[in-house]
C-alpha cells in the first residue's frame, strides 16, 4: 500500500511527462488538460503519503545487487518534501494553463515540469545515495531546460548553462561522498551510512562532510555560488515558483538535514554550515534592497531565506530548519506566482515601470500582501513561527555575533518586501493600459497557497512528531504545536526579532526622512548591485576556462593515429604502474 | 615454457599489439576498422584466458560474448560509416576528413 503510493508520486508525473510530450503541440488543450490531471493525481499521491510516513516500511527494487539495491524510505523528511514537491507541482503546473496559454512547444514545457516534479520525489524519498545522486542530476537537468525555454534569448540560454555548471559542480561533492561511502562502508545505504558514521575514519568523514556542504551551497544558491539563481530567473514564473523557490533549491537543505547526525561532529563542519548560511542570508537580502527587477528580488529573497535554513542546520535545529522551509516552500510559491500574475499582465519585469496596480489587480494585490506579510515574519502567518524558531535555534546553538547577523537580515527583510510591495502596488502608476487581474486558473492556484500561508503553522505540532517517529539517527523530540506556541511567544529572542522587523519596516515608511542615511549607504548599494564582485569572479573563472581551451587547442590535431598513439601510451603508463604497484 | 596459459598470454600480446599498430599506422578507415577487430579478438581471449585462470570459466566466457556482439555492432556501424564517408566525400583518407582544425 505504502509503497505503490510511494512509487506513483514518483512515476504519475513521469508517466504524465510522456503522455504529454506525446500528445504533440496540435493540441494544445488536450496537453493542459492531461499536464494538469497528471500533476494533481500526483499531488493526491503526496498527500497520500503524507499519513502513511514510517521508518520500517521500505521499497525495494532490486538490481542486481552490484551497487545495493534501489530503495526508498517513507520517513519525515522525504515524506514532507515529497508532498511539497508534488502538491506545489501540480499549484504551479493549474498556474501554467493560464500563463503558458498561447506559449508554443507547450509539450517541451509540461515534459520538463513533470519529469522535474517525479525526479523531485524520487530525490527525497530514496535510500541509496547513488540513486539519490541520479535523481540530483536529473532535477539539475530539468531546472537547466527550464531556465533556457526561451531558447532564442542569449540572457536564457546563458542563464540556464550558469545554472547547470554550478549545480554541477556541487554534484561532484555528492558523488565523491557516495563513492568514499561504498569503499569505506560497503554500502551507499543512507541509514547505513548514519549508523556506521563513526566507524570511518575522520580524515573520510571530513572529506565526505565538507563534499555535501559544497553540494548543498551549490544547489541551495548559498555562498560563494548564489549568483545562478538570480539569474535562473529568466525562465517561466511558474518554474521560478516551483524549482527555483518552491523545491529543487531546497534540495541543499534537505542534504544537510539528512546527514547532519553523521557530520555534527566533524570538527569545523557545523561552524561552517553557520557561516555559509549567515553570509548567503546577509548578502542576498542587501542585493535584494537595491534590486528593481520583481523576480530577482524574490530571487535574493529566496537565496537569504535559504541560508536562514542552512544556519539553523549548523546551529543543530534541523526541525526548525525544516519547517522553515515548509513554510518558505508555500509563502515563496505564493509570491512567484503572484509576481507571474503581474508580469502576465503588465508584460515587463521591471518594478520602476509598474507602481499603483493594487487597484487594478485586488485579488493578486490581496494573496501577494499576505505572502509578502509571511516572509517579513510578521505574526501570525507561517513564515513568523518558523523564522522565530531558527533564530531561536540559533542563540542556543551558535555564536552570538551570528545571531545578531540573523537578526539584522530579518530587519533588512522587512525591509526590502514593503519596498517591493510598496513599489509594484502602491505608489504612483507608470503604466498606461488599464490591466486585468489573474485569470481563473491563476486563482485556482494562488488561493490554496494563501490559505496555506495563513494557516500551515498549525501543522508544526504534528510535524515534529512525524519527525521524531521515523527518524531514529536525529534525536528530534516532538513537541505540541501548544508548545512551540509557548516557546516562540515566551522566548526574548522573539520580541527582538520583532523589534528588528518593525524596525525595518519603519525605516521603509519614513525613509523620506532618512535620505541623509541613505546617502551614508548609497557606497554599499552600489556593491550589492554589482553582486559583491561575485559576478565578475564568474566572468573572470569563465574568461580564464576559454584561454586555456584556446591555448590546448593546438593538441586538438583531429589525427586519428595520434589519439590511438596517445591511448596506446596511456594504456602503458597503466600497465607499467600496476605491474611496479603489484 | 611451453605452458597453455603463456603461450595464450603471448597470442593475446601479439593480437593486441598487431592490431594497435594496424590502427597507428594506417589511414584508410576501413584498415583502421581491420585493425579495430584485430585488437579486440586478443580482448576476447584476454577475457577467457581471466576466466581460466580464476577459475571461474563461465563469468570469463559470458562476458567475451558479450564483448563479441558489442564488437559486431561496432564493426557494422563503422563500415557503414566508411561506406557514407566514401559516398559523400569520395575518400577514406583519415587525414582528409579532419575539420576540426581551424
């Protein structure tokens, strides 16, 4: 029972992918009609799910047994994710009937997003890290098409291949960790590999712990790899909101928070987590404050609240971190696709052109508010209780000055959302044409995620104890959602907090009067807009790649003779070392 | 000396060493694929000599088969490479195809 319900979350979308890519581009409404009933059987399936989480039940898939076995386990962690993954999927995928309406290649389009959304899926729930690196490289692929589907705009393209090299790169931290497993452990079980953690040696464990920190900077967008993101923007709204606010970026996370029982005690590794979390959260929520184009500040938006989740797994609160991310997955999928209403509508990305659309748009102004109210971590939406609980996990666990680091980001994201807001629906109008609001379909997907941003928090209590239930190597106690409540009302950290958000929020409402002090910061606005250097690091690593490609490029004879001399010698340089070796 | 498995090693060597000097130094492709299917006929016994000498037979000889069909496809493909290359080029001088060069 469990395990078909595992396996379709995972397989009805793919099945949906084929079926839609089969149908062909004639028909386009028979394509919507298909993408939408697959993605929403998978989101039943997810639900589903949902109550059926256990540690003991497994599926298996046996291949062979070269490698293990194919497995995947139903516990908190992927279970949750899964749902999120799939429910979300199937929200955005509602959303794209209207905003992908009179798109061409809609086959290409839905293929990816289901193909993204069983991957998804399959990444969470399995067992076995070689698998789990395959499902990785698979969501890595889909994001990449995805961001180039306009693929007659270079900015698309370039954006897309960005994304591609860096994830890449964080996936070679993950293989090398799967690999060093199975020659140390025999096995790329991950409950293995947690149980037997300490049996390896430390020089391994670190090798292993630092390679996953640097695949989950690199899939998260976390420092020094948070400029892809920004520039994934380039690809539908509906796949910014799904893969790139709502997901795939969480994947990192996941990583992390799965493999923390085994990397805790790694010496350095926890303070690092901290560290990239803490640089990622400050840095994207000051380019975010100068940003004008809507979808980069979600971008930035989406790259900070991130790296609260990365602190708060470095800090030891891998619950915390995990219902932030239950609670950003719906509040950020809310916002991009508020923010797909608007651009559908206003057909410019651009915040100084839009200003005063609250009028002509109430129903997007509404659920875009409530999103925006959530990530500024105003009480009592989702985004408040979760937000309160990592900062809070972070003065037990860390050092002080990182909390306050925290705490001013939650200051400068109160900030930066009343700007954004202030600038796309309120204000002066710069755009002529009167504007329509968002199309049913759009308000078929936009309303069941504004009510989950008013009312997710109610799940925390149970949460935990799905947590605590199947996860036998976290130490997770489970708590009431009474509790939490009591916990995050009583504790100091949390009226702070509160205090730096209205702080931030005042400084919005009078910044007339503060023009003197912007002027004092008008230096540091100018670096956050070019990135912090970030960018022209990139340039400079991709100029450097095409030289040398130029300079080797004279061994590149295209004379078959050399090539078979050159593995001929090869083959002996082998042949000689293993022979001096044996 | 005169021990099967060496004097199997020696053929494996020559058939290996044959066939690779076949593809360094010809330049017509269908020599090269000649070559090609020299070299991996001293795979095949290099595999089944492995099986002997483990002794596990079976695993050795299963998988030489495996590379034979393999192999065939590879020649087949190649040939019929050359065939198009010939028709469309009107050579099959390795030296002459290569466009990759600025």
């Amino acid at each position: 029972m469990t395990a078909g319900i595992l396996l379709l979350t995972i397989f009805l979308p793919w099945a949906g992918a084929l079926f839609v890519w089969l149908v062909g581009n004639d028909r386009p409404r028979l394509q919507h009609s298909l993408a939408v009933g697959f993605s929403v059987a998978g989101g039943v399936a997810g639900l589903a799910l949902l109550a059926l989480g256990s540690p003991d039940e497994m599926v298996v898939l046996s291949i062979g047994g070269a490698f293990g076995n194919f497995s995947f386990r139903p516990d908190g962690l992927g279970v949750f994710l899964a749902t999120i993954a799939t429910v979300i999927g199937s929200l955005a995928v509602i959303f794209s009937v209207d905003y992908m309406r009179h798109e061409a290649q809609l086959g290409r389009y839905y293929a990816l997003v289901l193909f993204f959304i069983g991957s998804m899926s399959g990444l969470v729930l399995t067992g076995n890290l070689f698998l789990m690196f395959a499902f990785w490289e698979m969501t890595a692929l889909c994001s990449y098409a995805l961001i180039s589907f306009y693929n007659d705009d270079p900015k698309a393209v370039a954006g897309g291949i960005k994304a591609l090299v860096m994830t890449q790169l964080g996936g070679i931290g993950l293989l090398i960790g799967a690999i060093l497993s199975y020659s140390y452990l025999g096995t790329v079980e991950i409950n293995v590999l947690l149980d037997k953690a300490e049996l390896l040696p430390s020089n391994v464990l670190g090798i292993m712990a630092f390679g996953f920190l640097i695949a989950a900077a690199a899939k998260s967008a976390q420092f020094p790899f948070q400029t892809w993101l920004p520039d994934a923007m380039e690809a539908p709204t509906p796949v910014s909101a799904l893969i790139h606010a709502a997901t795939m970026v969480n994947a990192g996370v996941y990583l992390l928070a799965r493999f923390y029982p085994a990397f805790a005690g790694v010496p350095g590794w926890q303070e690092a987590v901290m560290v990239v979390g803490m640089l990622s959260a400050l840095l994207a929520g000051l380019m975010a404050l100068v940003a004008t184009d809507l979808k980069r500040v979600l971008a930035y938006s989406t790259v900070s609240q991130l790296g609260y989740m990365v602190y708060a797994v470095g800090a030891g609160g891998v619950f915390a971190s995990q219902f932030h991310l239950f609670s950003h997955a719906i509040f950020k999928a809310l916002l991009f696709l508020g923010a797909g209403a608007v651009i559908h509508s206003a057909g410019t990305r651009d915040m100084r052109e839009m200003g005063g659309l609250g009028k002509q748009m109430p129903f997007v102004r509404t659920v875009f508010v409530i999103g925006a109210l959530a990530l500024a971590g105003i009480p009592v939406l989702n985004g408040f209780w979760s937000k309160e609980l990592v900062l809070e996990a972070g003065l037990q666990g860390g050092a002080t000055w990182m909390f306050g680091v925290m705490l001013f980001t939650a200051g400068l994201t109160a900030l930066y959302t009343f700007r954004c807001v202030w600038m796309v629906f309120w204000g002066e109008p710069h755009h002529p044409a009167h504007l329509h609001d968002a199309g049913p379909a759009m308000k078929t997907a936009l309303a069941p995620l504004a009510f989950g941003t008013l009312f997710s928090w109610l799940l925390a209590g149970s949460f935990s104890h799905l947590l605590e239930k199947t996860l036998p190597y976290h130490d997770i106690h489970a708590v009431s959602l009474v509790e939490i409540l009591e916990e995050v009302i009583f504790a100091p950290a949390t009226w702070i907090a509160l205090g730096v958000v209205a702080l931030g929020v005042l400084t919005w409402v009078f910044r007339d009067s503060l023009r003197l002090w912007q002027e004092v910061f008008a230096g540091i606005g100018q670096t956050a807009r070019q990135s912090f250097g970030f960018e022209w690091l990139n340039q400079a690593v991709v100029r450097t790649t095409i030289q040398v490609a130029e300079d080797l490029r004279n061994l590149h004879t295209g004379v078959l003779n050399w090539n078979v001399l050159a593995i001929a010698l090869t083959l002996l340089v082998v042949v000689v070392i293993l022979a001096l070796g044996a | 000396m005169f021990y099967l498995p060496n004097i199997v090693l020696v053929v494996v060597l020559a058939l290996l060493g044959i066939g690779i000097y076949c593809i360094l130094i010809s330049r017509n492709l269908i020599k090269i694929v000649v070559g090609l299917q020299i070299a991996v006929k001293g795979a095949f016994l290099a595999l089944v000599l492995a099986g002997k000498l483990a002794s596990q037979i079976d695993v050795g000889q299963s998988i030489a088969l495996t590379v034979i069909v393999a192999d065939t496809i590879v020649a087949v493909v190649a040939l019929a490479l050359a065939v198009q290359i010939r028709r469309k080029f009107g050579t099959l001088d390795v030296h002459a195809l290569m466009s990759l060069r600025r």
